[in-house]
C-alpha cells in the first residue's frame, strides 16, 4: 500500500536518486543534496514547532509501506510572500473562432 508520510531525514538518498530521474526543475525535489537536506531540516523543524510561520513549510513523501521504497514527493508552503515578493505565472495559447 502507498502511503504518504512526513519526510525523514534517512530519505534524503531516496530522493536524490527520484531527483536524479526527474532532470531538475521541480521546486518541491531540488538535485541539490545540500538545498534537499536543507528543506528536510526544515520540515521536521515545522513538525516540531520551531519555527515561525514565516519560515514554515512541510515536506511529505509517497511510501510504499510493503517495501519501504519512496515513490515521491510534495511539499506546502506555509506563507509566501511574506519576507520577499512571490511572482506566480502562466504562460499559455487561447484561440477564439468565429463560426461564420
């Protein structure tokens, strides 16, 4: 069965070898073993009410209970743009037709 669960700090070779896989670009799976193990430390510090909301942000990753493997990850932010703007965009087509 797949489960989700908070990140460990024994997950960080799994999902450096996820992020090996997933050629960069995902903010919630850096390639970085540093930045990774930087987010880990914050979560687990989130768990345990260390630090304020400002600075919060949790960490979960997808488990399978039978074998232990960790299949993925998500993460929430608790506040953003509180200490430094945050820029959210969309780029994208949309075509209108006129029928006659």
């Amino acid at each position: 069965m797949m489960v989700i669960r908070p990140v460990e700090r024994s997950d960080v070779s799994a999902l450096m070898q996820l992020a090996s896989k997933t050629g960069g670009g995902l903010t919630s799976l850096p390639a970085n073993e540093a930045t990774l193990s930087a987010r880990i430390e914050r979560a687990i510090k989130t768990w345990q009410g260390e630090l304020p909301k400002s600075e919060q942000g949790y960490v979960f990753v997808l488990e399978d209970s039978e074998t232990g493997t960790v299949a993925g990850i998500c993460a929430i932010e608790v506040a953003v743009g509180l200490n430094d703007p945050w820029y959210n965009y969309r780029v994208g087509t949309l075509v209108h037709a006129s029928k006659s």
